[in-house]
C-alpha cells in the first residue's frame, strides 16, 4: 500500500510546535487596511494557535 501525502496547502499555512500545537496566520490582514486600526494591524501580524475542535483534522492533514 503506498504512503499516503500531506496536504500540501496546510504544509504552507501551518507549523507544529515543540508541545505538539499548531501554529497558523491570523486572516484579514492583507488588504483593505486602511479602514483598520494600527492596533488591530499589529495583533492580525502575531501567530495564532489552532483552535483545539480542528486540531485532530489539520494534523491529520499534516501528518498523513
């Protein structure tokens, strides 16, 4: 039986931690900013954690 791939968007989009959590860009912050406030910029630019509901789906397709 051949070995199965990883998805190759979710290699692009998602990174696994030391802890085994994983790591993903936040949206909305690519276009249309200049109705958005630096402030809300600057939190949109940090990382943010997958939410723990689509954790077992995004390692699967990481992992496969």
């Amino acid at each position: 039986m051949p070995k199965i791939k990883s998805v190759s968007g979710a290699k692009k989009r998602f990174k696994l931690t030391g802890s085994g959590r994983v790591k993903r860009a936040r949206a909305f912050g690519n276009h249309i900013l200049e109705h958005k406030s630096a402030k809300r910029g600057r939190r949109l630019r940090q990382m943010g954690m997958v939410h723990p509901s689509d954790l077992h789906q995004v390692k699967r397709m990481l992992l496969a």
